[in-house]
C-alpha cells in the first residue's frame, strides 16, 4: 500500500517538499498536473497516471512497473534509469523524453510519440511500439529483440549497434535511419521504407525484407546470409562487401546498384543490376535478349512471342496486339508506351511507366510481377498464375482502374486509384 493519498501527495507538492524515494504504489493520479516535478527514485509500480500531465518532470531511476501511463504528457521528462517494465503507455506523449538506460521491456507503446526521444541501451524486448513515432530518436545500443514495430514511424532514427533480432518492422518508415552495426538477425521488414538509410555492416540473417524499399541505401559489408529480398525496391543500393548467399531475391527492380567499396564505385545498371544484387550470374555481354520498339512507332493487330528471359522495352504505340511472354521475361513499357485494346499472357514480369488498356478481359494472364509507377496507368483485369499469387506493386501518383483475379477467371477484387 502507498504511504501517501493523492490528496496529501498533491498538498505536499504544492508546499515546495521533494518526494525522492516516496512509496507511491497504486496512487490514483490519472490526469494530475504534476509538470516540472521531481518523483526522483520514487516506487510507482501500479500507479494510475492515465492522462497525467508530467512534462519535463524528474523521474530519473522511478519504478513505474505495470504503471497506467496512456495518454500521458511526458514531454521531456527526465526517465534516465527508469524501470517501466509492463507499463502502459499507450498514446503517450514522450517527446524529446530522456530514458537513456530505461527499462521498457513488454511495455505497451502503441500509437507513442518519441520523436527525438533518447533511447541508448535502454531495453526494449518484446515491446509493443505499433504505429508508434520514433522520428530522430537516439537508439544507439538499444535493445529491441523481438520488439513490435510495425507501421512505426523512424525516420532519422539512429539505431546504430542497436539489437532488433526478430524485431517486426514491416511497413515502417525507416527513410534515413541508421542501422550501422545492428543486429537485425530474423528481422520481418515487408515492404519497410529503408530509402537513404545505412544498414554498414549490418546483421540481416535470415531477415524477411519482401517488398522492402532500399532505394540509395547503404548495406556496404552487410551479412545477409538465409535473407530473403522478393520484390525489393533496389535501385542505387550499395550492397558491395556484403557477405552471405540470399535465401531468396526475386523481382528485384533495381535501375542501377553499386557493387564497389566505401571509397570506390562500381555501378551495374540495367538487367543485371537485378541478377547482381540477387548473387546470380548477370545478363551482361549479350547474354539476355533485348528487344526495342522505339517512340513514334505504331503496331497494330500483331501477335509477338518473346523468348524466356527475354528483356522486352517498349516505348512505341501497340493496338490491339497480343504478347505472348516467356517464363522471366521481362516487359517495360515506357513512359512514351501505349498499349491499347492489347492482351499480354505468360509467366513474365510487366513494369508499366506508359499506358495499358485491355481489349478483352482479363487482358493480363498469369503474370508473375505487375508494377506500375508513379506516371503509369493500368484498365484492365490481371488474372494470377494457378499456381502462386501474382506480385503486385504501385506507386503513389499511378492510375489503377482494374480487377484482380485469383485465376482461371475466379471472381477477385477491385483496385482504383
């Protein structure tokens, strides 16, 4: 039981005592104004502080233990040392808080704002930050095992040397973060925004990245061992010195990657800047099959075949043409492409910049890949292979008016944009 009521706890405050190591157990301050205090070394372990305001308070070496702590304003204050294991602190408001050294192990922070939060060596395993804001925080040597962060907001983050072993990050915004030293060991990143952020000599084994966006990021000496990339956005990664063999890196699009060292590039660009990233012989030196239909250009009612691995890029005006393509052949259209009333089919992956519109539906069938960018338009049904789902991708800016079909003509769903 608490030595203090909160009545008598507020008198005393207001009378200028210091409460340092005051048993505060199970007091009901939900909502107190209490900013600027000094609860230094004091035990709140089961303590009620929903929506309590505390901002730029001292809380330095506090037991705050299974603490209700949602919605509160911690702006600022000052949790260096804290123990807030199993608190919750669910929509509270922790910016520019100090909890250096901090102990958060399986508290509740969904939805928390941390932007700018110092978090260094401060122990994280197992907490639930959903959807929660860590915007320029300071996570050096942090620990995060196994830490729930999806949806979560890092850019700017600094993570460096950081522990995330099995931490679950798919979908979050890591744009800039820094990664360098961390352990990211099993780590589920689908489709985590990883732009310009620099994962140096990062631990990603066996890491889940599908779909992730590394575009300009730094993985320079990364071990990537058992790591599985399907889909990634690659285009100038910087992956040279990195060391493992990947589990998996299909549909890798990638314009251009860097192979070289920290003070010497080495670009590789086109088609085997993909076949590169993934560890697999490139296609350079004439080894895929290239073909170019250019701008100004206009086919009509034509029926095309286009060999397996083919590398097919059109920026000319296609109507009413049927193209049949090859198990990995890859079909571009451009940003000057037009295919209209036109039917593709086969296990390919289509990349529209341009314009597609069908004639009959479903005009695409079977592909492995769809995407289609920012100036890209798609009207149509795509129709996935019978035997695993197509992979799709689109990017913000895209015009989507088309169906997805489960395959062999199932009823599927509508996307628009």
């Amino acid at each position: 039981m608490a030595q203090l009521t909160a009545q008598v706890l507020r008198q005393r405050l207001e009378a200028g005592e210091k409460l340092e190591r005051a048993d505060l157990r199970g007091l009901d301050l939900s909502k107190a104004r209490l900013e600027g205090t000094s609860l230094r070394r004091c035990d709140l372990e089961g303590a009620n502080l929903d929506s309590a305001l505390l901002a730029r308070g001292n809380l330095k070496g506090a037991i705050l233990r299974e603490a209700f702590m949602a919605r509160a304003d911690l702006r600022e204050v000052n949790l260096e040392g804290a123990d807030l294991e199993g608190a919750n602190l669910e929509g509270a408001n922790l910016e520019g808080a100090n909890l250096r050294r901090a102990n958060l192990e399986g508290a509740n922070l969904e939805g928390a704002n941390l932007t700018g939060a110092r978090l260094d060596y401060a122990q994280l395993t197992s907490a639930r930050l959903v959807g929660a804001t860590l915007t320029g925080c300071q996570g050096m040597h942090g620990h995060f095992a196994e830490a729930n962060l999806t949806g979560a907001h890092l850019a700017g983050a600094d993570f460096t040397a950081a522990t995330l072993t099995q931490a679950k990050l798919d979908e979050a915004d890591a744009t800039g973060a820094v990664f360098q030293d961390a352990h990211l060991d099993g780590a589920s990143g689908r489709a985590v925004r990883l732009g310009d952020a620099q994962l140096q000599r990062a631990v990603l084994r066996n890491a889940m990245l599908a779909d992730a966006h590394l575009e300009n990021a730094s993985l320079w000496g990364a071990q990537v061992e058992g790591a599985t990339f399907d889909g990634a956005f690659a285009t100038g990664a910087k992956v040279g010195g990195w060391s493992g063999t990947l589990a998996s890196a299909e549909f890798v699009i990638a314009e251009w990657i860097d192979l070289g060292s920290p003070t010497e590039a080495r670009v590789v660009q086109g088609r085997a800047a993909a076949d590169a990233f993934a560890g697999r012989p490139t296609a350079e030196g004439g080894a895929a099959k290239k073909r170019y239909f250019g701008k100004g250009d206009v086919l009509k009612n034509a029926t095309l075949e286009f060999d397996d691995g083919a590398v097919v890029e059109i920026e000319s005006r296609f109507e009413h043409c049927s193209l049949r393509l090859g198990r990995g052949t890859e079909l571009v259209v451009g940003a000057e492409g037009v295919l209209e009333g036109c039917q593709i089919s086969g296990g390919g992956s289509i990349t529209i910049h341009g314009r597609y519109v069908e004639r009959e539906s479903p005009g695409i069938v079977g592909p492995m890949q769809v995407v289609v960018s920012a100036s890209g338009s798609l009207q149509g049904a795509v129709e996935q292979p019978a035997s695993q789902n197509t992979r799709f991708a689109f990017e913000p800016g895209c015009a989507l008016r088309m169906k997805i079909l489960r395959g062999k003509g199932e009823r599927g769903r509508e996307v628009a944009s």
